[in-house]
C-alpha cells in the first residue's frame, strides 16, 4: 500500500509539471552542455610557447595556475590573444587574464544576446560561452583582493539571454549578485554565476536530476578554480532549480557554507547525507510558489525533502518578507540582511 501511494504521489508529480498545472509553465527538454570550452582543439595544438599547453578538459584549475604561474606578462597575453574563449574559461588561470579574454571574445561576437555583457563599463566577465543558449560569470567587486567571497547559483531559465534582464531583477544572478555586494562590506566579492544549463520553465527537465548532474560538475570546477587561483573558499547561495546542482556538488565542493533559497530539494535526505563540511542554511519565503512542489524523491522525479523543514537540520534564514520566489534578494529584506552578514561571516 506504502508503495502504491508513492506510486501515486510520484505520477501526480510528474502530470503537474508536465502539463502546467497551477499556471506553471510546461518545460523543453534541454541537452547539458559539457566538455572543454570553445577553441579547445586549436589550443591543444598551439606551439607558439614551445611547451604543451594544459588541457582544459583533463588537466585540474590547480595544475592550469602552475603553468600560468611559469609564465611571462607577455606570454599570458599572448594566449588570451590567440585564444580567448579557452583562456577566460579555463578555470585556474589568473583572474585579470580571464577578464581580459573574456572582453576579447565578446567584442569578436556578433551575436545580439551579448551586446550588454560586452558593450557594458567595467563588467568584469570570469567566463563567457556563448555555444547553446549562453553561459556568463560575472563578478561584483575586487575577486584578487578579497577576504570573502560569494558564488550565486540560479535556478530555471537563466542564460545569457536572462543573466541580467531588466524584468523580475532578483530573480536573475546578475540582480542577486549586484544585491547581495552591495550590502556585503569591504574587501568581498560576489560572483553571478550562470554556468550550467538550466531547465527552461518547470517540465521533465525541472522536476529530474540530469541537467543539475551535468551542472554540479561544472560548479565543482569552478570553485576549484578559484581556490587554484589562491582565493578564499566561497559561501554559495543556491537559488531554486540552483540548489539541486548545489546539493549534488555538495560532498565535492570547496566552500564554507551552503545557502538554499526557494528549494524543491537538494536530493539529500538531510544534512549528513550531503557529505559535506560546508554550514548548510535554507531559507524559503511563506509565499513562494515552490512550497507547491511535492517534496518527494522516487523514480527519478521529484528532489526530495524541503531543505527548510525540521528534519532536513539545515539553519533557519528568516524570509517571511522575502515576496515570492524571486524577492529573497530584494533591498530592505530580513533574507537579504541574513545572507550578507553570512557572507561576511558575521551571521549567528
């Protein structure tokens, strides 16, 4: 009978999100982008240094900063010159030279989608892929010289297009991230990072695994890359579909604490089945929409329990004026004063 009832629970499950019940829209299916970054066959060829160049795909951010760190001025800038869609993607090389690169490939594109990201004053782009519907990392503040530093992870329907549209502002990582630096002190930095493929409205693709699989590998990269580059071990805010990727990561990922906001799960029964060092928080506001999701984890569907409940034994953050799932971030909210002060390491 138990398991007929789950049985049940599970096909209800996916008939909501299948067919957009409670105004919910229904989801394409979306392919994960994975692999090396953009260039790479033409860069695992280049003999301008007269020395093999560290493959993006097999060699670790740690390995990439040594041999960036053997390097002359000019020879950095001759590889972000002859390639600059591996080199400010490639996660351990230094953080002014991905910046560098980035701005490159961005004034080499064409394509409408990017003309803000390139056209815009003093954005700082740590990564920038412009295959499928767009990947972009954008930082907020001084990252070389940071005492503390922020990882923002989006959730469902975020790329390039979306990274920092106008409309709904907190619901994107550009809008959070410019939120949250703005409240933090001196000496942080806060990265918007929309560097995986996200679901794309709430179907198949938002109530499974596979795209925060996919996501969460690249999110591990990512942060030791910024570790290789000798940063400090970031918080990371984990917002909506966000926080599947991050609890997937979990056990794998360099950070000091895990923030959740607006989660449908971190397919992880609690804490202790994250295995993960990280202080874990939840927040979720009294009216977002996703205390609608059925918190349920069976065949494949659903991402388990509500990271906010008693059982989970994540750390409360307060959110009861946080005004649906995309205002956690919003100036002047309880959740928002939380997260900076955890950023800072101030919090409780």
């Amino acid at each position: 009978m138990r398991r007929y009832a789950r049985t049940l629970v599970a096909v209800a499950l996916a008939t909501t999100v299948v067919t957009g019940t409670a105004g919910w829209a229904s989801g394409n299916s979306q392919s994960p982008l994975t692999g090396p970054p953009p260039g790479t066959a033409s860069w695992r060829t280049d003999q301008v240094l007269g020395q093999r160049l560290p493959d993006p795909e097999r060699d670790t951010p740690a390995q990439v900063a040594r041999f960036f760190a053997g390097l002359s001025e000019e020879e950095r800038e001759t590889l972000a010159v002859r390639h600059p869609l591996v080199v400010g993607n490639l996660d351990g090389a230094p953080v002014a030279l991905r910046y560098r690169a980035n701005a490159l490939a961005l004034r080499e594109s064409d394509d409408p989608r990017y003309a803000g990201l390139a056209a815009g004053p003093g954005r700082q782009i740590l990564a920038f892929d412009p295959r499928g519907r767009g990947q972009v990392a954008e930082v907020f503040g001084d990252l070389e010289t940071a005492d503390r530093v922020s990882v923002v992870v989006p959730g469902s329907d975020i790329d390039a297009g979306t990274f920092d549209r106008t409309d709904d502002v907190y619901g994107t990582p550009a809008g959070m991230a410019r939120s949250l630096y703005a409240r933090t002190g001196p000496g942080s930095a806060v990265i918007a990072w929309a560097g995986y493929t996200t679901p794309v409205g709430l179907g198949l693709d938002a109530a499974t695994g596979s795209l925060a699989e996919a996501g969460a590998d690249r999110l591990t990269r990512f942060t030791d890359g910024l570790t290789a580059a000798g940063l400090p071990e970031p918080v990371v805010f984990c917002h909506s579909y966000g926080s599947v990727v991050c609890g997937l990561a979990a056990s794998r990922l360099h950070a000091t604490d895990l923030v959740v906001l607006g989660s449908p799960g971190m397919r992880a029964k609690n804490v202790a089945a994250l295995h993960t060092g990280a202080r874990v928080w939840a927040a979720k506001d009294p009216t977002d929409w996703i205390d609608h999701v059925p918190n349920i984890e069976f065949a494949g569907l659903g991402h388990g329990p509500d990271p906010t409940s008693d059982g989970f034994g994540a750390r409360r953050v307060p959110a009861g004026d946080a005004r649906g799932h995309t205002g956690y971030f919003a100036p002047g909210t309880e959740s928002l004063t939380a997260f900076a002060e955890i950023a800072e390491g101030t919090y409780g």
